[in-house]
C-alpha cells in the first residue's frame, strides 16, 4: 500500500493482474477504441459506459483507485474552466443569469460531457501506462505500424520516441517535487497572496527544471551514439508477441462498450434521415 501512496503518475506498475498480462496491442487498440468513441460523439450512453469500463479496468488491474485519480487533482483547473466556458458560450434555453453571462441548459449538458470526455482521457492514459511497461509498449506501437515502414514511415524511431517520453514523465514529476521542496525549504513564497510573487516562485522551479531535461537529453542522446543506436528495427527479440484467448476477448468487450453505441446511434438516424429526404 505504501508502495501504491509512492506512485507517480504515468510510472509503470509491475503486477500479475489479468490487465497486466494482456498483449501491448490488445490494451493499444482498446485505448484507441475509447478515445475515438468520446471524441466522436457526447452521447450520454458512450460516455457512460465508456466510463463504467474504465472503473472495471482499473478494479481488474488490481490498482488503487486514489493512486490512479491522484493525478487528477492537478487537472481539477482544466476542468472547471472547460465546464464553464461550455455553460456559457453554447446558445440555447436560458437556464439563470450570472450578471451579463447567462448559462444555458444546453451549456450545462455540454460541460459536464466534456468534463466526462477529459476524464476518461485521463484515466484511460494514466491505467495504460501503470499496466504495461514503455519497453512492451514500444513493441506494440511498432507491431501495429509496421505495414507504415513501407511507405517510408520511420515507425522505429516514431515508436522509441513514445518510450522515451513515457518514461521520463514520472523522473520530471520527481524532480519537480525535488526543486519545490528545495525552493521551500529557502523560504520561496509559494502561498503568497500576489499573484506576481506566486509567478516569479514558480519561474524559481521552472528554468532549473528546464536546464535538468535539456541536459538529461543530452546524456541520453550521448549514451545511444555510444551504443551505436541508428533507429533501425530490432531484430533481437527474445520475446515475440502473441494474441491469446484473453486478448481476443478483452478486445471485443471493449470494442462492443465503445464502438457499438456509435452504431446503434449514428445507424439508427441514418434510416431516419433518409426517410424524411424521401418525403
């Protein structure tokens, strides 16, 4: 449990979970399956069930559920300023009046769709990267882009690029940690009342952390020049992947939650739609 309370966002979690064993394309596809569902339509039932199977993901996971919505409380600003914009720039039925802003119905129904829709972006995201390490998702990303190599597509190098970026998110999350205790502890007034003072402290924590990404890039591009990394494909796998009965079904159960609603929608109005053109 404490090991859980540690964890930093977008840090992989070694498990044993049925989540856990799932091929890297299956849980690929899956999270490509969702996103493009919520993205597509603000349906209530897709939001919603794409939701519920979320939760039911991250309960199979065996993952706490305060670690993974631990990240959203730096979100919460988003959030609520995509809901408000939302209540008051989409035209419809007045619904009460903010001095010369007034919120309507429609507004409110838009804004908490989209809070959904940045939600299950989030946790779809943040259960994605906890269940599978950057090294499988690496070979997942170039098994699925591979009929791009020939086009001319560097999907190897496309594919390390992600690694990379998914594992120093948590190190950039730990020394932003480090650099704000450190400013702290020197007497950084970072609960000011002055807005201008809480700026200039959070620029104290910034440029360093800037100058230490630039320069962790540097090593690292020097360390793969070192080992004579040209971006080419692997062929030394000692691990081939492969689909099992799991990863099928896993597969269609979300692709039912996510897809079907969309065609059970957008298939029903198309009959609908047609018939009134022939009228």
């Amino acid at each position: 449990m404490k090991m859980m309370k540690r964890t930093k966002l977008g840090r992989y979690i070694p498990g044993t979970s049925i989540i856990h064993q799932l091929d890297p394309r299956t849980k690929l596809l899956g999270w490509l399956a969702m996103v493009t569902a919520i993205l597509v339509s603000y349906s209530w039932p897709v939001l919603l069930l794409n939701t519920a199977l979320i939760f039911v993901v991250i309960y199979l996971a065996q993952t706490s559920l305060s670690s993974v919505m631990r990240g959203v409380k730096w979100l919460w600003l988003v959030f609520i300023c995509s809901f408000l914009a939302q209540c008051i720039c989409t035209q419809g039925a007045p619904l009460f009046n903010l001095g010369p802003l007034t919120v309507t119905v429609e507004g409110v129904y838009r804004g908490l769709s989209t809070f959904l829709r940045l939600l299950i972006l989030f946790l779809s995201s943040t259960i994605l990267t906890m269940t599978t390490s950057p090294m499988k998702l690496a070979r997942g990303l170039e098994a699925l882009l591979a009929p791009l190599a020939r086009l001319g597509v560097p999907v190897n190098q496309f594919a390390m690029l992600i690694t990379i970026s998914l594992r120093f998110i948590p190190t950039l999350l730990e020394e932003a940690e480090t650099i704000t205790r450190a400013q702290k502890s020197r007497g950084a007034p970072f609960t000011s009342p002055k807005k201008l003072v809480r700026l200039k402290t959070s620029l104290a924590v910034l440029i360093p952390l800037v100058v230490g990404s630039l320069q962790r890039a540097t090593d690292l591009a020097t360390a793969m020049e070192s080992r004579c990394y040209s971006g080419g494909p692997h062929h030394s796998r000692t691990r081939k992947l492969r689909f099992y009965r799991c990863d099928l079904a896993a597969l269609c159960v979300s692709i039912a939650v996510s897809i079907l609603p969309l065609i059970c929608i957008y298939g029903l109005d198309l009959p609908v739609q047609s018939l009134q053109g022939l009228r």
